[in-house]
C-alpha cells in the first residue's frame, strides 16, 4: 500500500506494509504544507501556491499543475506543527487561509484547478476538520458547516471554543489554544447541547515544560505526541494512547512510544546555543546530546 506523508519541507511517498514504513519517492520544496490526496494525486500548499501532484508513480511524482490562491490570499498558519489547513471533499478542496476566510477550488481536473467561491464572512480560519457531511473551522471559535451543497457550505452553529488545534471524529472534537494549553474535549453531536468531556493530561515525568505538538483522534481513542522543554531544549517526545471511559473521565496507557531521547537546542539572532555559544539569523537545530557531525548553519541529515 502506497501512502502519502505531508513533511515539514518536502512531500513524500511511502510503502507501508505491516508495521513497517519505507520511503519510495519524494519532491523537495521549501515550504510544502497543509496536504490532502486522492489515489494519484497530492494537493499541498507550496506558501501561498496551490500545487497539484501527480503520485500515480510513487517513486517518480511530478508537479502537474500551480496557481497562486484567490485574491493574493495566504495560507493559514498555526506553529509549531502546522494543522490541516487543507480537506478534500469529493472534487472540492477546502483551503484555510489568513484575511481571506475559507476558499473554495474545484480539482475535479488536477492539470486545471479553478477557484469556486469563499466563505469571506471568516477572515481568519486556522484549521480545518471534516467528520461525516459537517466541516469544522478553527480559530477564535468552532464553527461548524453541513455540507449538503459542497460548494456554498451552510452555517449549522457557532461555538464558543478557541480551537486553533482541531480534531474531530464521530462527533466529538479535541481542541487546544496552542501547544502549551489544555486539550479540551467535547462532544458535538448535538450541536444545541454541546457536553464537555474534559481535558487530556499530556505531562511527561521530569522536569520541563510540557506542549502537545500533534494529536489524532479516532473516537475512543486519541493518540497524542508530547514533548518536554527546558527553556529552548526539547528534552523528550513521547506518543500517549488515551482512551474515553465516560463522561469526562479518560484513561492514559502506561504503554507509551518514546519518540526521541534527546536534547536540542534551537537557536536565533536573539539568543544563544549554551553548548557552542553560536549565533544564527534564523531558527535552527543548532546542537544535539549525543553529538552528532555539525555542519555550517545546522546539523548533517
């Protein structure tokens, strides 16, 4: 089975077989992001182009088509870790964007995307989540869209919850204000009575500041990466399995995967790297324990 994997820089097609993942075919580009797929083709924002992908050959996928978003628009943005600002539905791609609200393009055609219509009303939509026929915009609050007409989405409610992380299945949705805030949890399936189903304890032992950087809901089960920080030090990462009891109480497994034992240091022109008491104009993986070969302006792959 041929997946596609959005990379922070980079698309890149694997062939997952069992538990095992090998890397096949790849493009490199500056700033890829926000990647949806079909069977032959990636859709990923390239800074504010739109750019269609041709994957029917993983190994050998080829740009087929660009255009610059509607209206000099720019992609939405959510750091560190960069949520879905990108859903396909049918032949209808759903784009997030800043001062431009959601727009709307018709990819029905890879070789030809056209600009259909956007949702201007939210100018500002920081990510995206698509459960069922309801497609889900974050941002200052939830706003929630039936999709009974793909191309002029209906407003079926508007919620009250900063949602800059997003994540919904079988009508119940995690959200989060930033990586270092609580992960809320609710469920949505009446959207007149929403029930809250409490918050995911993210901590890792040791000492650090605690973020989430990344979670997956699939309803019970909610997989969750966290990391732990000593100031501009990302000490550990692990992957936590929790899963929904009742009400609002979860349980955590004691199983947990360690990502990466490590400790980074990224650096900037207001700060410097303690260990080598470097400078750099931008932000960069300056130093790691263990060593590891340094070159000039960060670390060899």
């Amino acid at each position: 089975m041929t997946v596609g994997l959005s990379v922070f820089g980079e698309i890149r097609a694997a062939e997952a077989a069992s538990e095992n993942i090998s890397l096949v075919g790849r493009i490199p580009a500056p700033d890829f992001t926000g990647a949806a797929f079909t069977t032959a083709t990636a859709f990923v924002l390239d800074n504010n182009d739109l750019v269609s992908i041709d994957t029917t050959e993983a190994a050998n996928p080829f740009e087929r088509a660009r255009r610059p978003l509607e209206s000099g628009a720019e992609a939405g943005f959510n750091a560190p870790n960069r949520q879905t600002y990108t859903l396909l539905y049918g032949n209808l791609l759903y784009v997030a964007t800043r001062g431009h609200g959601l727009q709307m393009y018709d990819v029905s055609s890879p070789y030809d995307i056209g600009y259909v219509d956007s949702l201007e009303a939210y100018t500002t939509s920081q990510a995206l989540a698509l459960d069922g026929y309801r497609l889900y915009i974050g941002g200052e609050s939830l706003r929630v869209f039936d999709l009974i007409d793909p191309s002029s989405p209906s407003r079926i409610a508007d919620l009250p919850y900063p949602s800059f992380y997003l994540a919904v299945d079988q009508g119940r949705a995690l959200v989060s204000v930033g990586d270092h805030a609580p992960v809320k949890a609710y469920d949505l399936r009446d959207l007149n009575q929403p029930v809250s189903l409490g918050e995911l304890d993210y901590s890792l032992p040791g000492d650090g500041e605690v973020a989430h950087t990344a979670f997956v809901l699939r309803w019970p089960k909610v997989a969750l990466l966290s990391a732990s920080h000593i100031g501009l030090y990302v000490l550990d990462q692990k992957l936590s399995l929790y899963t929904h009891v009742s009400s609002e109480t979860w349980t955590r497994s004691q199983s947990e995967v360690r990502v990466a034992s490590r400790l980074v240091c990224f650096y900037h022109n207001l700060s410097k790297c303690f260990p080598c008491q470097e400078r750099s104009g931008t932000m960069e993986i300056c130093h790691e324990f263990p060593p590891a070969a340094k070159t000039k302006g960060g670390l060899n792959p």
